[in-house]
C-alpha cells in the first residue's frame, strides 16, 4: 500500500490533515469520506514533495492558466456548499492549490478580507489572475446570496472559452508548422538553387523571364541588404504589437478580422454566445442593466463588441430597452435580437438568454470544423503556388535554352 498525505474539511467545518494508507488515490479518497472528510488535498507522500519542490520556483513567474482556474473555482464552490467560513475556506484552497503564484494570491486575499474587505474588493486587486468578469460576477454573488450559482455558471463559462481557444490551437498548429516549413524551404530555394541556374542562364545569353527576375531581385536584396530587411521585420512587428495593445488597434483588428470569411464568423458567433451567457447570469442575480453593460464591455475579448456596448448603453441610460439599441448596433446578429425583444415582452428573459448562448456554442463549433476542414485546400493551394513559382523561375528560361541548342 502507498501512503497518501491529506488536506480535508470535517464535519464541524474544522481544517485537519493527516496521512492514509490506500492502494490507490480514489481508495484514499473513499477511505476518507466514510470518515466524514471532504478530501481537498490528496497526494501520495513521496509525490507531494518532490513535485513542489520542482514546480514552485517556475510557477511564482508563469501565469495561472485556465484548467488551475477551473479547478480552483469548483473546490470553491465546493467548500461554499459544505458551509465551510470564508476565512477557512481562503486558507483550505491556499494549501491545497500547486500553483505557486496563485498560492501567493490567495495569502493576499486573504489577509484582505480579514482586514474588512469584500470578496469582490479582494479579488479585483489581482487582475492578473481573476479577471473583471470573475470579480464582478464573485460582486453579483456576493449581493443576491447566490454564490453557489455564480460559481457554477463561471465555471462552465471558463472551461468553455477555454475549449474553444484550445480548439482554435490545435486547428492553427498544423498550417503554422506547414507554413514554417514553406518559409525555410523558400529560403533555401531562393538562396542556394535559383542562383546557381541563373549564372547559366546567363552565361548562355538567355533573357531571363519575369519569375526569374523577381528570384534574383529577391535573391540580391537577401544577399546584399540583409540587415535593412532585419531592421524593417523587427521595427514592423513592434510597431504592430505595440499598435494592438492600444484601444484602437484592439478595435481595428477585431473589426478587420469579423470582416474575413470562415475567422470572422467564429469570432462573432462566440462573442455573442458570451454575451448572451454572461446576460442571463447578471440579470439573474440582479445586477442593473447599466452596470451589466459595463462588464460585458470589459469582459466581452471583442473590442469591435464592446464598443458598439458603449452606444447601446447610452441609449439604455435614455430609457429605451434592450432590444431596440441592439438592432441599431451593428454585430448582434437578428435570432439574438428577436429572443432578446421576446424575452423582455413576455418578462422570461433570463430563461430565453441561456438557450441563445447553447445555441451559438454549438454555432462556435461548427464554425470550428468549417475552419478545421477549409484548411487543407488553402495549405494545398498555396504550396501549389510556391512550387509553381519557382517551377516557372526555372522551367522557363531552361525551355528557351533546349530550344537555342536545336
């Protein structure tokens, strides 16, 4: 049997720790709770030290990813429900997280809200972690006495973003190696083949045709104005990282993106399964629309979106409802709109909205596989135009060749 170290709430709501024999980690964990123990942390001894001790020092620098998130939000939730302080609960989650960082975080929280602080005041001072959604859902609540609630809804919030983003990586990782490799293949081509052609193309008298001349231009600048083209790489994409982290370069790329065919519309359909899940769940807890504007527009990741938010709630200030600015707004697509206007006419808004955000998930997903399966033609044709380039770069001045030899 191996021996399995343990961090558990008891009945009482007490903290204790100890250590427990058990074949396995869910035998331990059965073990436990016939004990009456909700198990918080559970590790086999050997394993616990030697895997902090390794991960500790990387950790107090790399930020919290969405699956530590995910997994800190359902034992939260879960410590909510089994009644246990907030105080103790803060401390529980503090011992039991691997993560060095967010460990670091939750000691600040901690000592905050025993000086007095509201959850939602503890936590939005650590906008690196707990982003102005969490917190201010973590407000909502806090205010209607549904934390439970707000901390299942955020938790599937998260880990559906998270699958979608996840899916969007694996989708981009095979055209970036492709394209990488295409790049490098282009370079060697360009550098170390179509010269060696041209000096004999040459040396034959032959008019060199247009690919080939764009080859030894392209060559020539490589060869003699390298570090020009170093300089124009480098300053460019500064200049354009620097451009997107403004708030009109955040907007203008959004913008530009919704406009391009198959990314656009997978941009669109998840902000607006965002919105309407984030919708319900403010109004639901009875957050006012103003305010709920408000964080929708911080917590939307569309800052074409969001702006558009900025007028509607200029309008909602006037005393016009919700479906009217959303019609004048310009990426709200009209099923969001019509469930919108039927919700607030029949007063079942918060029950309509949820249905509108599984909707336009399962829309995420198919824009996903439409992108997924557009992929391979579009790397097949491009590759196909690389190839056939060069191809004419070569064929063509040698065809002119064989026809001076007869």
């Amino acid at each position: 049997m191996a021996v399995y170290s343990y961090h558990a709430i008891t009945d009482a709501g007490m903290t204790t720790t100890g250590e427990i024999e058990a074949d396995s980690v869910e035998k331990a964990g059965s073990l436990l709770a016939a004990q009456g123990y909700i198990p918080t942390k559970l590790r086999e001894k050997s394993a616990a030290v030697s895997g902090a001790q390794m991960r500790s020092f990387f950790d107090l620098f790399s930020p919290v990813k969405a699956p530590e998130l995910i997994l800190f939000t359902k034992q939260f939730n879960t410590l909510i429900s089994a009644g246990v302080p907030m105080l103790t609960l803060l401390k529980v989650l503090q011992e039991q997280t691997e993560h060095s960082g967010l460990r670091r975080t939750l000691d600040t929280i901690h000592q905050d809200i025993k000086e007095g602080a509201s959850l939602y005041e503890a936590f939005r001072q650590h906008p690196k972690v707990f982003s102005p959604l969490y917190c201010n859902m973590l407000r909502a609540g806090e205010a209607s006495g549904s934390l439970n609630e707000v901390l299942d809804r955020l938790t599937y919030i998260i880990e559906h973003e998270h699958k979608v983003k996840s899916d969007i990586k694996s989708a981009m990782m095979y055209p970036i190696i492709v394209v990488c490799f295409l790049m490098v293949a282009f370079i060697v081509l360009l550098t170390g083949v179509i010269p060696r052609f041209v000096s004999i193309f040459k040396s034959a008298g032959i008019t060199l045709p247009l690919p080939t001349q764009i080859c030894m231009f392209l060559y020539e600048f490589i060869s003699n104005y390298w570090y020009i083209a170093i300089f124009i790489l480098v300053v460019g994409t500064g200049s354009l990282y620097f451009y997107l982290r403004t708030d009109q370069g955040k907007y203008t790329f959004y913008a530009t993106v919704m406009k391009l065919p198959l990314v656009g519309p997978l941009f669109r359909k998840s902000a607006i399964s965002r919105f309407a899940s984030i919708f319900a769940i403010l109004q639901s807890t009875g957050v006012d629309i103003l305010q709920t504007m408000d964080i929708l527009s911080d917590t939307l990741g569309n800052a074409a979106i969001s702006r558009e938010l900025e007028g509607i709630k200029d309008r909602l200030a006037e005393g016009h409802g919700i479906a009217d600015p959303l019609r004048s707004a310009k990426y709200f697509t009209p099923m969001l709109i019509n469930m919108v206007a039927i919700g607030e006419e029949s007063g079942s808004l918060e029950e309509l909205l949820p249905d509108v955000a599984r909707h336009y998930d399962t829309e995420v997903e198919y824009a996903m596989k439409k992108l997924s399966d557009a992929i391979g033609p579009i790397l097949t044709i491009g590759l196909a135009a690389v190839v056939g380039f060069f191809a004419l770069a070569i064929f063509l001045p040698m065809w002119d060749l064989t026809l001076m030899a007869k």
